[in-house]
C-alpha cells in the first residue's frame, strides 16, 4: 500500500476533484500517473479479453448476412437484450463517476443517476414498438420511411456520426487514464489495446459478438457492484441510516452530503439537464440500434423492462457504492492509518476527500480494495476496463452502420449496393473509425474531454430524438421539416455548448462565457421541434403531400407490426 | 399487403387497440415526466425540504425521494410491458388474423 501512495503525486489526486457539467464523463478528468503494474488486475482482464474473443470467433462463422451483421440476426431474446442495453449503456464514467461524485458530494450524485435512468420509460412507451416495427438496422430506417432518402439518411448519419465520434473521444482518452492508473500501463499502449479490441469484435462479430461482449460486461458489473454494496452495507448491520450517520461525521460537508449542493444552481439548468438526459438516451444511435437485435416489439418491450431494472439497480449500487467509499476511505483503518488518502489529516481534523489518491474517480476503485482486498481490487479494475470494451464495441458498430447502410447503401449506390458490399463497407469503416479513435484518443490525451459525453447526449436530443419521434407520431411532416428540425437541432447545440462556460470558458481559456447555461438541452431541443413543426405545415410541394399520404401506411405497420422484419432463420 | 392494410383500417377492433394503447402509453409518458421533472424541480426550488432529516436520525427526505423516482421507472415499465405484452398483444394478433 505504501509504495502505491508515493507513486502518486498530490497534482494527481487533485485532478479528480469534478467540475459539475462534466460529471457526464467525470472519469476521464485530469492527468493521472501511472501506477505500479496491477498483476491481479491484468490476468483477470487477459482471462475477459480471451473469453470474448472466443466469443468473437464463434460470432464470425455465424455472422454471414447482413442481417446477422448489424442485428445479430434478429435473434436475440428480450432478457438477452435487456442485459446488452445495460451493458451498452453503463459506461465506466456512469459507475466511476457517479461513485466520485457521491464520495465528492453524496446527494448530488443521485441526480445524475435519475437522470440517467428515466429516459427508458419514455423509449418503452414511445419508442420500442414502432422502431422495432418500422426499422432494420439503424434508426434512420425509422425516420426516413416515407421520406426522401438522401436528405434524411445523410442528415441521420451526420446525427449519430456527431454523437458517436464525440462519446467515442470522450471513452477513449477515459480508457487510456483509467488503464494507466488501474493497470500500470503505458496511455498510448492502453488506447492501442482498446482500439484493436474493438476492431476485432466488431468487424468478425459484427452485432452478435459487440451483444455477447456487453452481456458478459453486463454481468460482471452487476454482481461486482453487488458484492461492494453488499460488503459495505454489512459493515453497519445493513441499516442505511446508520452508514448516513458516519458518512455524515467523516465528510468534512457533514449534513449537507444528505441535500442537493450546487451541482444544480439555477432552475433553467436544472430542466435543461434534465431534459437532455432523458431525450438523450432515447436519440442515442448505439442504444436504438439494440431494438433490431429482438425478434418483434414483444421481445422490443421486454428489453427495456429488464434493461430499465438492471440500470435502475446499479444506480441504487453505486449510490451505496459513493457513501461506502465516504466511511471507508476518510475514516483511519485498524491501524489509525489512512491508506486512500495522499496526507492523513492533522490530528483531529477531518480527512480532506480531495487528497484521495488518483482522484475521486479512484472512489469506487479503492473501496473495491477496501472490502474486498488485491483480488477484488484486480476484479473491478478488468470489470472496469471490459466495461469501456463494451461502450466502444457498441459504439463502433452504430457508427459503421451510420456509414455503411446510412451512407453508402442508400445515399450514395441508392440501395443498389449488394449486402456482400454494404458489409464490406461496414467493416472497413469499423477498422478506420478504430484507428480514428486511437489517434483521437492519443490527440486528446491532455484535453479535458469531459463535456463531450455532455455534447453527445444535447447532440442526440436535439437532433436524432426530434427526428425519430415527429416521423413516427406526425402525418403532416415532411423531408423538408425533418431536414431544418434536425439540423438546426444539431447546428444549435454543438454552437450554443462551445459558446457555454465549460467549452468556452473551462476550455478555450476565455474570461467568460457567451452563452450563461453549462447545458442548452432546454433551448436546442424545442427548436428543433418547432423547426419541424413549422417547415412541415408550410411545405405545401407534391412530395410533400405524397409524404402524407404515405403515413397511413406507416402508422398502420407501426402499430400491428405488419410487414415488420422477423428474426432470420438461423 | 395493400388489402391486408385497408382490411386492417376498417377493422374497428384496430381503432380500439390504437386509442386504448396510445392513451395507456401517452399516461404512463406523463406520470415519468411529472415524477422526474417534479424532482428536478424539488432539487431547484425545494433544496430545504429534500434535506430536511426524516425523524431524528440524519438520512433526509431527499434519499426516498430519490430512490422513488428511480424505482418507479422500473414499475412502470412493468406496467407498461405486462398489459401490452398481454391484452394489447392478443388484440394485435385477432386484428392480423382477421386481416388475411
């Protein structure tokens, strides 16, 4: 323990401390150092990556169609899915950084979790059946049904391209700093590793493997958090109010870890948090694409029922989690000692959560040392890396299909394209954005790319989401309504979130921000509403009308499912 | 599949499982839209209350509250899924029958 304390610096674990609008990905702040090589850790993460490349392996001989390809042939049951969605969407900075921002915080926590948590019940009502029943692979199959296929096609790719890229750097550079801080290894080896791992699953496995990888990382992640929320709540007879009680006394905010903090300082940034988490999720491309690996909108349904229940679960857990990490690293050991921590505090005094070694992210990481010792402690550290694995996998995939079935096989070959070739261009794309990503990732190293996850969830809610609920709710919208609504939506959002203080103030370096708000969810996202609504009713063109006319069509497949595409054969 | 559409259109028990599922989806929307926006809006404007302690002892009306919102999310998407799943899904598969 010793030796691991001096390998760190005190501007190391000062990095840690979060900034609020960058909670989204809070695990990837800062400059860390490397860390004494972690064995336990690598031979529980060299046992992971064989097994999902046996995985891999089988999900190549397969993966043959197109079908299998980007939705794993459509086979894969609700309970299955459900796992997969939760595995997709659980990323590192979710499970490090909520437990960081409650040992931090506490309270203030939960309002991200919430936030998180909150957009499923709106996609199963909303959305679920009628991207299941309408769609093929990619969520712009929905939303240019019965529109003009180049406009919308290429304005859905851009969409899911932007948030894809953006949520890609922002896991990368938090791959890198956690790989070097877990593991003892160098960032750049750490990046090459994840971005050839995820090459490798996504061009042989295509869906089913990337589906099989999030599963297992799924699993591992549930019963691990289970375990240190288990261990720490057994430390005080399993009573809550008894763990709130010493958290209260060891954290230098005493009550105030009990109430909402500044992490929300005004009602218009709260509602507009709000809603870019909630309408983020449901216009995420990695996440919707997931709805076409079910076999009909029952199977559609189940997985987010079941994904809406493990997600829900593990904020629970990593709430516990955070208060576990506040009783267990800022209080003396058996030995009086304060193992966690770079300075014990002065006789008396409390324990400063900031002087943490390797940051607050660290939080869940050493609480997993302190239940469970080196072998748990390894145990999450690969359970964390697998979980990045996941995230990237599902991403890769989404924005490969974004290129090869959005782009080339229905804007530019006009759906001429041979599905030999559109999965051809699939996995090319796959390899080029794998080998992006590790320079994105290598170029960002020192870069706070914390508020990207923030610009991929506005991205998503402004611009896929508006798009994707209009075509599916609203006859009267046309190609040209779609086209202003989401790009606006996403011209919007990506200007008004640089002019905001995290990019143009915290980043760029400028005395102070053009636009007040850390998040523009509340103005982007009705724009991009009333930008369809408003070109739509004063399109008055034959297209247009044909357009409407095509809806009833639409809506009677969206509601029976008539038509819709079944699981293949296999 | 054109005439299958049309027969589907004319079929009233169409009508009655769009307007029954519609409205079943369109409440639950707005009960998760209330809840969650109601706690966002306790943590903007009721910051007091959501830290005020439950009895004597220091957990805080924020923590149940909080926890609420998240598990109601989770019932209802039972809700939703148990009653489309079921009696949505019955009248689905009557409508397509009748339609070939």
């Amino acid at each position: 323990m010793r030796s691991l304390v001096t390998r760190f610096s005190a501007a190391a674990a000062a990095a840690g401390a979060l900034v609020p609008a960058s909670v989204y990905a809070a695990a990837v702040e800062g400059a860390v150092q490397k860390q004494a090589t972690n064995i336990e850790a690598i031979v529980m993460f060299m046992i992971f990556v064989l097994a999902t490349l046996g995985i891999t392996f089988w999900a190549a001989r397969r993966t043959k169609s197109a079908k299998d390809f980007y939705a794993a042939g459509g086979g894969i049951t609700g309970f299955q899915n459900g796992l997969a969605i939760a595995g997709d969407y659980m990323s590192a900075a979710s499970f490090l950084g909520i437990a960081g921002l409650v040992y931090m915080s506490g309270f203030d926590g939960l309002i991200f979790s919430v936030g998180w948590l909150v957009g499923w019940p709106i996609i199963l009502f909303l959305i679920a059946e009628r991207l299941r029943n309408l769609g093929k692979y990619t969520f712009a199959d929905v939303a240019s049904y019965r529109f003009q296929q180049t406009p919308i096609r290429t304005l859905a790719a851009c969409g899911s391209l932007a948030t894809v890229t953006f949520y890609l750097i922002a896991q990368m550079v938090g791959a890198g700093k956690l790989i070097q801080l877990l593991f003892g290894m160098d960032y750049l080896w750490a990046v090459v590793i994840v971005g050839v791992l995820m090459i490798a699953y996504v061009t042989f496995g295509g869906m089913l493997a990337t589906t099989w990888v999030q599963i297992i990382k799924a699993v591992l992640l549930l019963s691990g958090a289970s375990f240190m929320a288990f261990a720490v709540l057994a430390k005080f007879g399993f009573s809550p109010e008894a763990m709130f009680s010493k958290a209260v006394s060891v954290h230098p905010k005493a009550t105030a870890i009990m109430a909402p903090g500044a992490l929300i300082s005004d009602p218009i940034s709260a509602i507009s948090l709000g809603m870019a988490l909630m309408f983020g999720t449901a216009g995420l491309p990695h996440i919707l694409m997931r709805f076409f690996t079910v076999s009909d909108a029952k199977e559609a349904r189940k997985s987010v029922f079941y994904a809406t229940g493990f997600i829900g679960y593990f904020y629970i857990l990593t709430f516990i989690i955070g208060f576990g990490a506040i009783v267990l690293l800022l209080a003396p050991d058996a030995t009086g000692a304060y193992p966690f921590l770079t300075t014990a505090p002065a006789a008396g005094a409390l324990a400063n959560p900031a002087t943490i070694i390797g940051g607050s992210n660290m939080a869940a990481i050493h609480t997993a040392h302190a239940v469970g010792g080196n072998l748990f402690y390894g145990f999450i550290s690969a359970v964390a890396f697998a979980t990045i694995l996941a995230v990237v996998a599902g991403l890769t995939l989404a924005g490969a299909s974004a290129v090869s079935h959005d782009l080339y096989a229905s804007v530019i070959a006009k759906g001429r394209a041979s599905e030999r070739d559109e999965i051809r261009v699939s996995k090319i794309t796959t390899v080029i954005i794998g080998i992006v990503s590790i320079f994105l990732g290598i170029a960002f190293e020192n870069q706070n790319v914390a508020f990207m996850v923030g610009l991929a969830f506005v991205i998503a809610a402004s611009a896929n989401f508006p798009i994707l609920l209009m075509s599916m709710f609203w006859g009267k919208m046309t190609t040209r309504g779609a086209v202003m609504g989401g790009w606006l939506g996403l011209i919007s959002s990506v200007t008004l979130l640089v002019l905001g203080p995290t990019v143009w103030k915290s980043v760029l370096g400028n005395p102070a921000a053009i636009f007040p708000y850390d998040n523009p969810g509340a103005f982007t996202i009705p724009l991009s509403f009333i930008a369809i609504w408003f070109f739509s009713i004063t399109d008055n063109s034959q297209t247009a009308q044909d357009e409407r006319r095509s809806f009833e069509a639409q809506y009677i497949r969206s509601q029976t499912g008539l038509g819709a595409e079944g699981a293949s054969a296999h | 599949m054109k005439e299958n559409a049309q027969r589907i259109l004319a079929n009233p028990k169409f009508q009655e499982l769009v307007q029954k599922r519609s409205a079943f989806a369109w409440t639950l929307s707005v009960a998760m839209l209330v809840i969650y926006f109601g706690f966002i809006l306790l943590v903007a404007f009721g910051k007091g209350f959501l830290g005020t302690p439950i009895g004597s002892g220091v957990t805080t009306w924020g923590i149940p509250v909080g926890l609420f919102t998240i598990i109601s999310a989770f019932i209802l998407t039972g809700i939703y899924v148990q009653r489309a799943n079921g009696e949505f899904d019955e009248l689905n598969r009557q409508i397509m029958e009748e339609s070939k």
